[in-house]
C-alpha cells in the first residue's frame, strides 16, 4: 500500500513548474557540491533563506533537490581535481581521481551518478517504507555506541587510505582528533588549548580544514610540480555499462544499506558512510589490491554509500525529529519554519506526508542522475585547462568557500595553515581522508565518552556491554589488528572446531570431493594470499 | 604491519615530533580542571589524555622502526641544502605559498574583485600560462564572476 501512496504523490508533483523547480534546486546543489568549500549545509541555509516566503510544498522540494544534488556534487571536483568538494566525497577522491589520471574520467563520472542515483533508490526505500523501524534502531545509539562508532570510523579510514602502513592512517587520524579538542568543550565548556586566543575558542572549522588539507595541498602540489605537463587523453563512455552495474550488484545493494544504517544515527552522517562502504567492498572484492589505484568497485561502494546517506539521515528527521547529519538538521529547521513538524507524532497527524516527502527525494534523485549525465562532457573540459590558468580560480573559490561558512577571515588563516601541515604530510605518506575524518568526528568521540563515563559514573565498563558496543569494539579491534600474525593465529586456531565442522558437514553432503584438501580456502589464506600479492606489486 | 615505510629519516623526524607533542598533551591533560567528585573521569582531560596515550604509542612505533633502519642518520650538508634551496620546487613552492599569504592578507582590504584579478594574473604570469592580454581578461573576468555569482547572486558576503 506504501508503494501506491508513494506514486501518487510521485504523479502529483509532476506538474512543470515542480519540475523546473526539482531540476533547478539540483543543479544548484551540483554547482554547490563542487565547489570546494561550500557544502550541502550551506546550499540548504542559503535556500532555505530565498525560500522562505514561498509555498512550503515548493519550499521543502527545492531543499531536498540541493541536499541530493550537492552529496552527489561533491564527487565531480574529487574524481576531476583530486579536491571533494564536500567531506562526503572524500572517499570518492581514493578511486576517483587515479581513474580520471588514467584517462577513465567519463567513466568515472558515469559511474559516480548511477551509483550515487542508486544509493539514493536504497535510501528512498529506507524513507519510504521504514521509516517507524529505523527511528527505534536509532534510539538504540546512545554514548557508549556511538562514541565507539566514531572510533571505528576513524580506525577503518586509517586502515583504508594507509594500506601499505596502516600506522600512518592511524597517526593521521588520532592527531585529526587531537587537533579537534581545540576549543571551548561542550559539557563543561572549558576552553582547552586556545591559549587565550579568542578565535580558537569555536575550534577548527571542518570546511577550513577540509579545504585546506585537500584544496591548499593540491594547489601547492601541482603549481611546484616541476614535470611537464600531460593532458591525458580522455576515454570511455559516459553512460556506464549495463554489465558494470549489474556485476557490481552486491557491492551497490551491501553500499546502500550500510550507507542506510550510518545515515539513521543521529550526528553520524555522511562522512563515515561512504568509508564503511568502501572498506565493506575492499575486503570483500577479488582485487583488493586496485583499491585507492582506480578501482571501480571503489567507486561505486563511496558514491553509493555516501548518497545512502542522504535518505537514511532524513529518516530520523520524518520519524524523530532528530537529524542524521548536519545537512538534515538544517532542513529539520527549515520543516519547522514551513510549520511542519516532524516527529513520531507526524504518521497520526499527516499521514500523508512520509509518501510525499518521499516522493519529492525520488523526483530529485532523477533530477540528479539525468543533471549529472548531461554535465559530464562540459565537465571533462576542465582536465583541459592549464593547472596554472585553473589552479588560482580555485584557490580563489576556496578563499571565498572557507569564508562563507561564518563570514571569519581567520577561517581562511586556518585553511592556509592546515594546508601547510598538510603538504609534508603528503609528501611524507600520511593521507588526508583520516586527518580530516578525525577533525569531524572528534568532538563526538570527545562528547560521547565523557557523557558516558558521567552516566555510568565513572565506570568505564559500561562502554563494553551493550550488543551494539560490543560488535563495534570487535570491530575496531579486527579492524586495527586483524592482519597482525599474532591476531591471525589466534583467530585460526579460534576457528579451526568451526572449519572441521564445515568440512564434515561437507562431506556428509557429497559437496566435496574425496581426495580431501578440496574445502574452499579459508579468507585467513585468501588475505595472505592478496598481502602477497600487494607487496610484491608494490616492490614492481 | 609494514616494516619498512621506505622514509627512514621522514620517519624518525615525524615520530620525535609526535613523541614530544603527545607528552606535552598528557602533561596539559592531566593538569586541566577538574569538576565533581568524578575527577579524571568527568575532566576535560579525558578524551586529549586517552588520545594522546594512543598517539604516544603510534609514535614510539614510528621510531622503533625507523631507529633499526638508521633513520637518524641525516645525511645533512651545506652542499644539499643549498641544491635543495635552489631547486625549481623549492621556488615556486615559495613563489605560491608567498602569493596565497599576500592575498589572504589583502582581503579585506583592497575590494575583493581587485585582489583577485590581481592575484590571478600573477600566477598565471609567473607560470607563463597565455599571453598577457588573455591573462588580464581571465583574471578580471573570473574574479567578477565569482563576486557577482556569490555576493549579488547568493548573498555571500565576502571579505
């Protein structure tokens, strides 16, 4: 019956005048996404503020169409410049940006638009339909979870962008997370480390830091690159291969419903989604070792993830009134303005408007894939631009993106510095995603585990004894210490019970065959195998 | 775990500076103000404390590793500092970073279109993109589109 609701609104709102405003709102949301800098956040606040006297049914279909547009936008800069222009895509910039090097660009961009129309499709089921279910599972995150889900966030990107040296990921993620406790805290409000300058009380920015660690460094980066320089020819099809797709099946629906879950936890947002997705595809693809060097599957798990997202944080927005992600808590408060109030109350008052809100996130992810499918080709000009002609306009647009979030030009020393401290950092091996990943969720691990140890008075063991907490905390530690030989040995021993059971079970069915030594591999040998085979292609 | 990074002295470097930092941080984290009868527990310091302890770990790793590869050997001279000083990279390293503090220090100051058309037009010289009289239209006409687009259009303020 949701299904028909669902389409009725659909056709309702496919008048022209809706149409021109969904398509008008996405590509502004694109242009938004793209510039590096300026997020989803601030195309919502912005438009929230244009729109504010229209028809709240407009209103609300103009908003949703930037949220969408602008997640999507955010991969056209990070697959083009190596630059996300929102800190959703920065897991796109891994697999996006060496296959835009190798001269893949349309593909990529091709790819990057169905797999972030795809995630959309799983997150409007999620908005759709589950809505009542997903709201309790989000009531379920509280302290101890998600302080630990940030800590996983942050050990899986270290694992992710650090593959050959894990340790440089993780140094590059705690010193993120050092760096983010700078700053007025928000339980007692202490100023921590400000040394009585009054502009670091609010602490680091994330767009400052973002730009600066991933906009300042490629500036500098390619403006002191000495190497001629090569236009690589571009190649491939814009519109991806059916065959893609479907052989990416699994990776797109594991993508969509991890970028579902991540988005329903409040405060989690987008950021993490995409990395969890990532990491999901890297350990279960059969060429690893592609992942950060071009990887397709990469692709399509970040772009699927991060625009799952979208439809997972509006979920507890419609079902709670608590927003998934920043960008969602500013449309939360625009809903509020156009006197609709969300909550568990809104399925009793205004049945409807789940359907119809619904509706509006569908009309805008088709407003997105047919937009970004149009734009790739103007798009691939940009590779042609000489880096000396494109490299100040873009620093240019990052001045101007850095000072739009709150109007302070110390943000825009902020993002110079951060750029600097960046640059060796590149040089020297440790990635970015990691550093700025801890920058944004260090306030939560910060607020979480003091607001936990103040409920449980102390007691540090009450992070350890929820369900949700403990599989977090075995996550992070196979996550941090699952390819150590000491955890490998352990583990194998752990299940070699389970394994002779599996073959015996086997055996009793006549699925193997006599001669013995038939079982499928273990993943312990498979993971040897491709370790191998990794260092032996990085010593080639 | 990887042993061998191959960037022994970056290494040993990094990881003096993470070992010093991390010190210093549980040092200021174990004497920040302390609230209620829960002491460290429900202090500020907890989570810099924790982190730092966390850092200081991944550091000491950092210079076990590149101490047995002989990462604190140097291998510093006069001879290679001034080739390294010299070294086209080196100066147009400078030549930008000195550029985006020029104009982050003039924002503000000069009108925004000015200083970016200014700007502009001086990296696009310094790297010989175009031809003078192409440059100029670039620099003048991005730094325009970009005030007009987010100043007039969205209502950005600007610096």
């Amino acid at each position: 019956m949701g299904f028909v609701y669902l389409m009725r609104e659909t056709v309702a709102l496919l008048t022209p005048m809706d149409l021109f405003y969904c398509f008008v709102a996405v590509q502004l949301g694109i242009v938004f996404g793209m510039l590096p800098g300026l997020t989803a956040t601030v195309g919502i606040a912005i438009l929230t503020a244009l729109t504010f006297q229209w028809d709240p049914g407009n209103a609300i279909l103009v908003l949703i169409g930037v949220y969408v547009g602008a997640i999507y936008g955010g991969s056209r800069s990070a697959i083009l410049l190596n630059i996300p222009g929102t800190p959703a895509s920065a897991a796109t910039c891994l697999d996006g940006y060496p296959l835009s090097r190798s001269g893949h660009a349309a593909e990529a961009l091709g790819l990057a638009t169905t797999a972030s129309f795809l995630g959309s499709m799983a997150g409007l089921v999620a908005l759709s339909f589950l809505t009542p279910v997903l709201g309790g599972f989000a009531l379920e995150f509280k302290s101890y979870e998600v302080f630990w889900l940030a800590v996983f966030g942050v050990a899986i990107c270290g694992n992710l962008t650090a593959a050959g040296d894990p340790v440089k990921g993780w140094v590059a993620g705690l010193l993120g997370i050092m760096l983010s406790f700078v700053g007025m805290e928000t339980i007692q409000g202490f100023r921590r480390f400000t040394f009585g300058v009054s502009e670091l009380m609010a602490g680091f920015g994330i767009i400052p830091v973002l730009v600066g660690t991933y906009g300042i460094v490629e500036i500098l980066s390619s403006l002191s690159d000495t190497s001629p320089e090569q236009r690589v020819p571009q190649i491939g099809r814009t519109l991806p291969q059916l065959r893609d797709v479907a052989a990416n099946w699994v990776n797109i629906v594991r993508s969509g419903v991890i970028g579902v879950f991540t988005g329903v936890i409040p405060g989690v947002g987008e950021n993490i989604g995409s990395f969890v997705a990532y990491d999901f595809a890297k350990r279960a693809s059969k060429h690893p070792e592609k992942f950060g060097k071009g990887s397709i599957e990469g692709l399509i798990a970040s772009e699927t993830g991060n625009n799952a997202v979208v439809g997972g944080a509006l979920v507890p927005v419609l079902a709670l009134a608590i927003p998934g992600s920043p960008p969602a808590a500013v449309l939360l408060a625009a809903l509020f303005l156009h006197n609709i109030r969300p909550g568990p109350m809104l399925v009793i008052e205004n049945p409807m408007y789940m359907y119809r809100f619904s509706a509006m996130f569908l009309l805008a992810s088709f407003a997105m894939f047919i937009l970004g499918i149009l734009i790739v080709k103007p798009l691939l000009k940009l590779l042609m631009i000489r880096k000396s002609i494109m490299m100040p306009i873009i620093l240019v647009l990052c001045m101007v993106g850095t000072y739009a979030i709150a109007g302070r030009p110390f943000d825009i020393l902020v993002m110079i510095v951060f750029g600097l401290l960046g640059y060796p950092m590149r040089k020297l091996g440790y990635p970015e995603a990691p550093f700025v990943l801890g920058i944004i969720l260090g306030p939560m691990v910060d607020e979480n585990l003091r607001r936990g140890m103040l409920l449980s008075y102390g007691n540090p063991a009450a992070f350890f004894v929820s369900p949700i907490s403990i599989a977090l905390v075995i996550m992070t530690f196979f996550t941090l210490f699952g390819r150590t030989r000491a955890v490998r040995s352990v583990f194998s021993i752990a299940m070699r019970p389970l394994r002779s059971t599996m073959r015996s079970v086997g055996r009793t069915f006549g699925l193997l065959r006599r001669n013995g030594n038939s079982m499928p591999p273990s993943t312990d040998d498979e993971d040897d195998r491709r370790e191998r085979r990794t260092r032996e292609e990085s010593r080639r | 775990m990887n042993e061998n990074s191959g960037m022994p002295r970056g290494d040993f470097v990094v990881s003096v500076i993470l070992v010093v930092f991390s010190v210093w941080v549980i040092h200021m984290s174990l004497t920040m103000r302390r609230f209620g009868e829960l002491g460290l527990a429900a202090s500020p310091g907890l989570s810099p404390l924790v982190f730092a302890a966390l850092l200081l770990i991944c550091g000491l790793i950092l210079l076990r590793r590149s101490l047995a590869q002989r990462g604190y050997r140097m291998g510093l001279s006069s001879r290679k500092s001034a080739a390294f000083l010299r070294a086209m990279e080196t100066r147009h390293f400078v030549v930008v970073l000195a550029s985006i503090v020029i104009y982050y220090l003039f924002l503000g100051v000069v009108h925004f279109v000015i200083i970016s058309a200014v700007y502009v037009f001086f990296i696009i010289w310094y790297f010989k993109g175009v031809a003078w009289w192409k440059n100029l239209l670039i620099s003048v006409l991005s730094g325009t589109i970009i005030w007009f687009s987010f100043d007039q259009v969205f209502l950005i303020p600007l610096p």
